[in-house]
C-alpha cells in the first residue's frame, strides 16, 4: 500500500481529503498518462507505476493496458528503462503464479477461482498478434540486463501458459530462434540460465524447432557449459543443459544422426571419466541426478525404438571412442548407488543389444575381484539374489537378454555351461565359488524356492534357445541330480515335474514360456515332453478347470498353448499322443470352443499389451511379472498355427485341409491374377499419363479461347464506335445506354451473347482456312524454288563427287545461268538504243513536217530516214534472231543437264557394281562443252556486228543534229541523246566485261 500511496501521488498529486481515487481509477489515469503525454518522463512514469499496480489490478493493468505497453516498447525502444518497465509488467500481467497481492480483497481484484487463468488468457490476447513476438524477439538484441531479462521472463511465461501456439509463432519470425541460441553465449550467468529452461520449453514436443536449434549449434554451445560447470559435479545448469539435449535427441532420427555425424558422441566419454573412489561415503542427490540424465542420454541414441541404421552406427561409434568401455567400468566399480548401478546396466544393455562386438567385448569384461569373473556371472549373480533390489534384478535379466539377442555364440556359451562335462552339479559336488558358471546359476534360480528367481532363471534361459535350433536339442542332454544317490534327471523333465507338483503361480507361468519356446520348431524337444505319461493329462486338467484369478487363467492359456504347441510340432514318434491322438483328446475333454477361449485369454491380459510394446521390462514390482517381450513375439505368431494343428473343425469350419495339389493350384490363380493386376497398373498408369495430356490439352485450348474471345471482343468494340460515330446519333446512344439498364434487357444480353459465339466461331473458320490457304502458297512457292535450284544442285553434286573435273565445273559454273543473264541485259540494252532511235526518227520527222527546211534538205533528210528506217528494220530481225537463240541455247542448256543427269546415273550404276569410284568420261563433258563454247562465240560475233551497226548509226545521227543546228533548227531531248550515247558505252563496257570473263 505504500507503494501504491507513493505512485498515486507523484502520478495524481496530492489527494484532496473529502476525495479518495479507488485502484481501477488509479490504472486508468497512468494508461491514459502514457498514451498522451508527449515527454518521455512522465511516460516513464506512468509506465513505472503500471508495474508497481500490475500484480493486484492485474485484470485492470492487462486488460486496459496491454495494447498501450506494446505501443511503448514500438516508439521508445531506444530507452531501456521505459522499455524494463513495459516488460516487467507484460511478464507480471502473463505470469501463471498467483500472487500474495491478488488474494487481498480489495477492488478490482480477481476471484480466487480465476486467478489461475488470468495468465493463460492474457497470454492468448498477447500472442494474437504475431507483431507482438516479434518485437519481444528483436529486443532480445538489446545487451542491457534491464532489457534481455525481462524479455526471456515474459518469452518463458508465454510458453509456459500457449506452448504450441508460440513455438509456431517463434517459427514464422526470421532469425527468431537464433536470437534465443546467442543468449546461450552470454557472460551473465542469470540470463544464460533463464534461457536454458526457455530452450527447454520451447523443445518439447516440435520436431521443427528441434532441427533448428540443433543446427544452431546447440550441442557445442551445450557441451561447453557442461564442462564449464564441471560435468556430473557440476549444478543445476548440468541437468538443464542434459535435459535439453535429451529433447533435441528424443524420437527425432534427424538430429540423432547429427549428433553421430558431428562426433559429438566422442564428446559423451568425458561424462563418465570422473574418479571412481571406492572410499566415497556417497554421491551427491545433484549428482546422482546428473549421471541419471546423461545415461539417459546415451541410451536414446540407442534405444530399441530408433531406425536400426542409426542403432548401429552409434553401437559401433560408442565402441570405438571408449563410452562403452567407460560404462562398463563404471558397471563393475564399488559404491556406486543403486538407482545409478540400475541405469548403467540397462545403458549397457542398449549399447550391446543386437551388437557382435559389442557383445563379444561385453563378454570379455571382468569383475575387479579376486579371482576375477566374468561380468555376465556376477550379474547373474544379483539376477537370482532375491535380497537385490527388485528393480536391479529385472536391469540385469534385460542385460542378459540383450547380450543373447541375434548372438548364437553367445547362446552356445550359455547352453555348454550347462552340459554334463563342464556341470559338476551332475554329480551333486557343490563347485567352488570361484568356479561357478553361468549356466549353474541359471540352474539354480530356476529351482530355488523364490518364485521370482524362478521366472528371471526360465525367461533368461528361454532366451538361449529363441531361433536355435541346435541349442534346444543340446539342452536336451542336461542332466541334474535330484538327491544323494537318486539318478539323474533331464531338465526338460525336471521342468515338467515341478509344474506339475503345485508350484506357485509366478513359477509356472515362467517355466510354461520356457516349455513352449524350447518345443517351438523341435520336434525332439516335443516328442521328449509327451514321453513322459503325466504331463498331456495334467495340462489338459489344467485347462479344464474352473479357475476366477487373472493369472490362473494366463496360465491355463498357457497350457492350451504349450498343448497346440506339442500337436503342431509333432513327429507321430509317441504313438499315445499323435497329432490326431490330441486332437481328439482336445474335442473330447476339453471342447473345441472351450480350448479356443482359454487361448484367447492371453492375448487379452493387459500385461500382455504391456510387455509386447517394448524389449524392457517394465515391472515395478514382483507381481507386475507377467509375460516376457519375446514370448509375446512367439505367442502371437504361433497362436493360430497351434490352434489350427489341434482344432482343425473349428478354425477351418469343417472342411479338411486343402490338398497340395489345391495349393499348386490356388498358387497358379494367384499367379495369374498378380499378372493380370499388373497389367491393370500398367494400363492405369497409361491413362494417367493420356488423362494429364488431355488436361494440358484442354488448358491450351481454353487459353486459345480465351484468347479469341478477348479478340472478339475488342474487334466488337470497334466495330460498334464506328458504327456508333456514324450512324447513331448521340440522343439514340444516349437512349440506349439507359434501356440498357432496364430489367427488360436481359433476353436481349442472351441474344448478344449467342451472336458473339456465331461471329466467333466465323472468325476461328475463317482464321483456319486462311492459314490452310497461307499453308498451301507457302508450299506451291517452295517447290517452285526447289524446281529452280535442282540443276545447280545436281551439278554440283556430280562435280563435288569427282574431283577429276575440276575444270568441267568451273566452266558450268561460269557459262550456264551467268552467261544467260548477260545475254538478256543486252538484249534489253538493245531494245532500249532502238527504243531511242526511234524517238530520235520521230522528232525529225516533226521538224521536217514544220517545214522549216527547204525541199533539197529535206529530201536528204527522208532518204537518211528511209535507210534508218531499214537499219532499224534490220536491227529488230537481229534483235528476234538473238533471242531466239538464246532460247536456244537455254535448250541446249538443259540438254546438257539432262545428259549430266544421266551421267550421275551411270556413275551411279558404276559404283554399285565395281565398287569403285566412278567418274564421268571426259569425253562426253568435252562434246558438251564444245557445243556451248562454239553457239556462245556465234552469239558474240553477231552482238559484235550489231554494236558496230549502232555505233555507225549513231555517228550518222550526231552529222544529221550538227547539220540541223547549223541551219538553225531547234532539237529538243538532247539529255535523252546523251542517255542513249551513255547506254551504247555502258553495253559495249558490259561486252567487254563479259569477253573477259569468258577468257
């Protein structure tokens, strides 16, 4: 109260004596303090008296006030103090514990059924906002104490109160979880701490934070704040440290193989090298606890319930780096405590389980006494103790199991301690204690007169003979001797005999799972237990009596089993007691039905669910004992074998068994249905595929409509402004687009809609056939150009084929399309000059029609026309005579492509049948050449003659223009005679282009 006293008058000021301000006023006038005051002080202020009221009015301060100090920590981050007192109040406004100030009875204060709630509730309202984590993640950047403690405070109370809802709110924040891995490294010891019970928290039960931290360095960070601290003497930060990592490890193979891969297991021998002083009065409790949690640690990496790949490899890398050397050091030490003797066996008992060397290494270990034993012998020693510790015992019972699991040397060792040669129990000489094997203290438990020693000594020699043949016939020949000068008896016979003689009812359930693992799959074995005349009636006695108690009817169960058991593996060899001679004892005594319910019963008991869910026993005390793991495995593989071998009515509804011709044949329909189911996947998997392209199919077509609709669209659209702009004036558009909101229009918008369709399904016709016309040009234009490149190219491919006629080539190359071209721009050079002339006679022509001349002239003139005239008549007949034979020789052109053709076809020929290279004959290419050259040397002597015929008209020409303007006489186109003169230059340049080129 004085702190409130205090608060509320540097808050409010002085309060007036007739006026006293209640708490919720109190909290209502700081929030609002803070939300407007604009100095930092007094929000400092206000902030600080929040704090100091959020554990009595911690309703009022969180539900008024919760969005005012998220707002603090946003825009006065940069001050930590403000900052300390936001976070100290959200942490005191989440927290689950129940402060002494709430229960006062004072206004506003909470009731006491709800205080406990307040937290978790406030902490749903917090975490709603994933803005709020992640502006308490970036303050965890801040170094100042005033600010990081806080936040790990109010980030622990978070999770204590929504686990689930903030580890996948700390997920969606970027670098969230490694702002909470840099707080392992720092120097304050406090903060270190609190964020290993936040890291612990945060771990449980999500696999994805798990991977993440472990890949933020976890285990180094780890590792050196254990030894930092000490190891196992360290403090309470050991066991935090060891707890979180048993978080990480548990049920996640992810990390399990990084902490193999990153030899971190190496790491793990260090916990276990502290001095063993046998003078130690005792272990510390904080100790104890620390060996505890790193014994658990090893044994998740090899638990039975991990993947076997990860099992083996950290069997194998515990076993190099010394752990499994350390462990059983630390098993054979003296003074060890108890409970730690107890974690270590059954840590050892993971490291060898199912391990050759491991195994054989464990065998090989020696107690420190004197004469030295093996380890497997004291252990077994504490086994059938019944002055050790129950919980000790039934660790070493796990211990020799493990050591025997998929190890059939060591169940032969086992089994030879027990033979006549190396028992001297056989003649009843009580051995040395130095001398004692194992086998003799199985021996023993099994018939001593503690019921708990007899089910560790049955359910521990039971696992010497589990899938070994040769051991269980080996077994057969043990022989014990029951008294001074009585003779020997078997084993199996002595079994029989104290389950028979009213042993207790813990002694026959272990020595029944002892009968029906050893006659499992040995008819020897089974024939043996027939043989003996009191044993069938006394199981089937047992079987049909009336029995209430829970574990007499396990063992009636049992009995059904062990009698399934001696029917299904029966060789006929006692002729009492045949597979039929059972079952028919069965259907008569015991009843068919009554026999199936008593083996029904086991698998119903619950320590029966119990014991088959994991290799380890779990029993707290003697009566938990019940059933072993490996007998469950075997009961519940052999259960209906058993009950078909004896009830064969029942199990099979009255229909005998099939023959083995029925079985060939029912493996041929199978056969031929797993063809023909196949082949169905085959064909289903290949309309899979064609359904998938269907899809895409259909896709690219719905995206071509879509496409052409848009097209129609827009194409409407302008359609519809041009017509709109043209013919609709803007008092009808304006009409229309009002009767276009009417309720009336809408037949007429189907209407639009179908005219749509139809023009686009014009336009996609229309479209089509205009590329199947686009398609058709595009061909009939390429094999036109193919029809003009074929002579070139099949002369070119004659003559790339026969090196030989290199000249041959070079004259086609050169004479064919070439000298045709020059030909016709000749031609039509000459056809141009004549073109002139002719213009030139008609315009002297018109200026002798003017008249201007006198008659001498122009009589003069006339005849020199009418020899123009002629000269130009004989210069058409030459030009017709030029072009034909250029015709001509364009024919004779293909005549020798043609005869080319041939002669790559003779080549051809040649070839085949020589199998030679082929060249064409020089002879028949020289007569083709000839031909050529002699038509093209007439062609030049005629163009020759003809150039000198124009050059003389022309010389003509220039007197008769002299003489005309001598006389006075204009003459229009003189540009054009000049044009004339350049072109007459130009063809005879061409010409002599040409003769050079032919040269």
């Amino acid at each position: 109260m004085d702190i409130f006293r205090s608060v509320t008058q540097s808050v409010l000021g002085t309060p007036q004596p007739e006026k006293q301000i209640s708490g919720v006023e109190t909290v209502e006038k700081l929030i609002d303090r803070v939300e407007s005051s604009t100095l930092l002080e007094d929000r400092r202020d206000g902030c600080r008296g929040l704090k100091a009221m959020s554990r009595k009015y911690r309703v009022h301060v969180g539900a008024h006030g919760m969005d005012t100090l998220v707002q603090v920590l946003e825009s006065d981050r940069n001050d930590h103090e403000i900052v300390n007192y936001a976070l100290e109040t959200l942490a005191n406004v989440t927290s689950s514990e129940v402060y002494p100030e709430e229960s006062e009875e004072e206004e506003g204060a909470a009731p006491e059924n709800q205080i406990s709630d307040l937290g978790v509730q406030f902490t749903e309202i917090f975490i709603k906002r994933q803005e709020n984590i992640s502006l308490v993640l970036e303050l965890l950047d801040e170094f100042d104490f005033k600010v990081r403690y806080p936040t790990i405070k109010l980030l622990t109370n978070l999770l204590q109160n929504r686990p689930k809802e903030l580890q996948e709110a700390i997920l969606v924040v970027p670098s969230g979880v490694s702002k909470l891995m840099d707080q392992l490294s720092d120097s304050r010891e406090v903060i270190r701490n609190d964020t290993l019970l936040l890291l612990i928290q945060l771990t449980k039960g999500n696999t994805n934070l798990q991977k993440i931290i472990a890949f933020e360095n976890a285990y180094d960070h780890l590792f050196e704040i254990v030894k930092d601290e000490g190891f196992a003497d360290g403090g309470v930060v050991v066991e935090d440290c060891l707890i979180l990592m048993l978080n990480l490890l548990r049920n996640n193979p992810s990390n399990q193989t990084f902490f193999k891969e990153g030899s971190y297991i190496q790491r793990l021998t260090s916990f276990f090298t502290f001095p063993l002083d046998s003078t130690e009065v005792g272990w510390s409790a904080q100790k104890v606890t620390n060996i505890h949690y790193m014994l658990q640690l090893v044994r998740t990496l090899v638990s039975p319930h991990n993947t076997t790949q990860v099992v083996t490899s950290c069997q194998k890398a515990m076993h190099q780096s010394g752990l499994l050397h350390a462990l059983c050091s630390l098993l054979m030490a003296s003074g060890v405590p108890a409970d730690i003797l107890t974690d270590t066996i059954n840590t050892v008992s993971d490291l060898i389980r199912g391990n050759q060397m491991n195994q054989e290494f464990f065998a090989s270990v020696m107690a420190p006494s004197s004469p030295p034993r093996p380890a497997i012998v004291v252990l077994l020693m504490s086994m059938v103790n019944d002055k050790q510790p129950f919980v000790l015992r039934c660790a070493v019972l796990y211990c020799f199991q493990c050591f025997l699991y998929r190890n059939e040397v060591g169940q032969s060792q086992i089994i030879q301690t027990l033979l006549p040669q190396t028992a001297d129990v056989v003649s009843g000489n009580k051995p040395p204690p130095n001398q004692i094997t194992a086998g003799q203290l199985l021996c023993g438990g099994l018939f001593s007169a503690d019921p708990v020693s007899n089910w560790f000594a049955a359910v521990a020699l039971s696992h010497a003979l589990i899938d070994n043949q040769a051991q269980k016939e080996q077994l057969l020949r043990v022989q014990l001797a029951t008294g001074v000068g009585s003779p020997p008896v078997s084993l199996l016979q002595q079994c029989s005999t104290i389950l028979q003689s009213g042993a207790k009812v813990l002694t026959r359930l272990g020595l029944l799972m002892l009968l029906s693992t050893w006659l499992t799959k040995c008819p020897v074995a089974a024939a043996h237990l027939l043989g003996q005349p009191s044993m069938v009636p006394f199981l089937t006695a047992h079987i049909s009596s009336n029995e209430h108690d829970e574990l007499e009817l396990v063992c009636q169960g049992l009995c059904a089993f062990l009698l399934g058991i001696c029917g299904k593996f029966n060789d006929g060899s006692v002729s009492n007691f045949t597979q039929e001679g059972i079952t028919r004892l069965i259907a008569d005594r015991i009843g068919v039905e009554h026999f199936s319910d008593k083996l029904s019963d086991v698998s119903k008991h619950e320590a029966y669910s119990k014991a088959a869910k994991y290799p380890q026993i779990s029993a707290k005390q003697p009566s938990d004992l019940v059933f072993d793991h490996a007998f469950c495995k075997l009961f519940k593989g052999l259960e209906v074998m058993a009950l078909r071998a004896v009830t064969p009515d029942l199990t099979n509804g009255g229909v005998t068994e099939p023959t083995p011709a029925e079985v060939t044949k029912y493996k041929e329909i199978i056969r031929e249905q797993d063809t023909e189911m196949t082949n169905l996947k085959s064909s289903v998997e290949e309309l899979k595929k064609e359904l998938e392209t269907l899809k895409a199919e259909r896709e690219n077509f719905t995206t071509k409509i879509a496409e052409l609709q848009d097209q129609n669209t827009v194409l409407k659209t302008h359609q519809g402004i041009g017509h709109e702009s043209s013919s609709v004036p803007p008092s009808a558009s304006t009409s229309e687009e009002t009767s276009t909101e009417s309720p009336s229009n809408t037949n007429q918008e189907s209407d639009q809609i179908q005219q749509l369709q139809q023009q686009l399904h014009d336009i996609t016709y229309a479209r089509d056939y205009y590329y199947y016309q686009m398609v058709e040009k595009d061909n009939q234009l390429q094999a036109l150009q193919q029809q003009q490149q074929a002579p070139q190219e099949h002369t070119e491919t004659l003559v790339n084929g026969h090196p030989e006629n290199g000249t041959n080539s070079s004259f086609f190359e050169s004479t064919a399309n070439p000298e045709l071209e020059n030909l016709r721009k000749q031609l039509e050079d000459l056809q141009l000059v004549l073109y002139n002339k002719d213009a030139e006679i008609q315009q002297i022509k018109e200026i002798a029609a003017s008249g201007t001349m006198n008659t001498s002239t122009v009589s003069q003139l006339e005849e020199e026309i009418k020899k123009l005239n002629s000269e130009k008549t004989a210069l058409e007949k030459h030009n017709s005579e030029l072009q034909s034979s250029v015709v001509n020789t364009e024919g004779e052109l293909s005549t020798a492509q043609s005869k080319i053709k041939e002669l790559e076809l003779l080549v051809n020929e040649a070839k085949k049948v020589e199998d030679v290279p082929a060249v064409a004959s020089n002879s028949d290419v020289d007569a083709v050449r000839k031909d050529l050259e002699i038509s093209l040397e007439s062609l030049k002597k005629e163009q020759e003659d003809l150039l000198v015929l124009l050059t003389d008209q022309d010389t003509k020409m220039a007197e008769y223009k002299k003489r005309l303007k001598a006389r006075g006489e204009e003459l229009s186109d003189d540009d054009d005679d000049e044009d004339v003169d350049i072109d007459i230059n130009a063809v005879c340049d061409a010409d002599g282009n040409d003769q050079d080129d032919l040269m």
